[in-house]
C-alpha cells in the first residue's frame, strides 16, 4: 500500500470569528502578523492549534493581555 500525502485544511480563529487563510505558504506565526494589521490585540497573542473532528487544522489566536480590576 502506497502512503498517500494530503494538506490539511486550516482554519483561523480569533474570539468568534473564522479568519480566511490569506496564504497557504504562511506560517501560522506569519498569519498571526498579517491579521495584526485589523486586530492590534493581535501583537500579543499566542496561538494554539489542535486538529478539528473534521479534520482540519485549527489555530485560535488568544490574547494574552488581561483586564484589570
């Protein structure tokens, strides 16, 4: 049997919204900067990935600046 490659899809997440891949060549990291430019809260997120019931990639971009009070 032959080993057959496939790409995952990938799918961006930031709070509730889906966020187009711009690029598929992109890093996630790269993605993350590129969305910066609409979301500035961006510039300090981290990003998780996991591999959805569907299979697709997911990365979710997550702010790491907390409120205070």
């Amino acid at each position: 049997m032959a080993l057959e490659c496939t790409n995952l899809e990938r799918v961006f997440k930031y709070k509730d919204t889906i966020l187009s891949d711009p690029n598929p060549a992109l890093s996630a990291d790269e993605v993350l900067l590129f969305y910066s430019n609409h979301y500035p809260e961006l510039t300090t997120s981290s990003i998780k990935s996991e591999i959805s019931e569907e299979g697709k990639m997911v990365f979710t971009f997550q702010t790491t600046i907390g409120t205070k009070g």
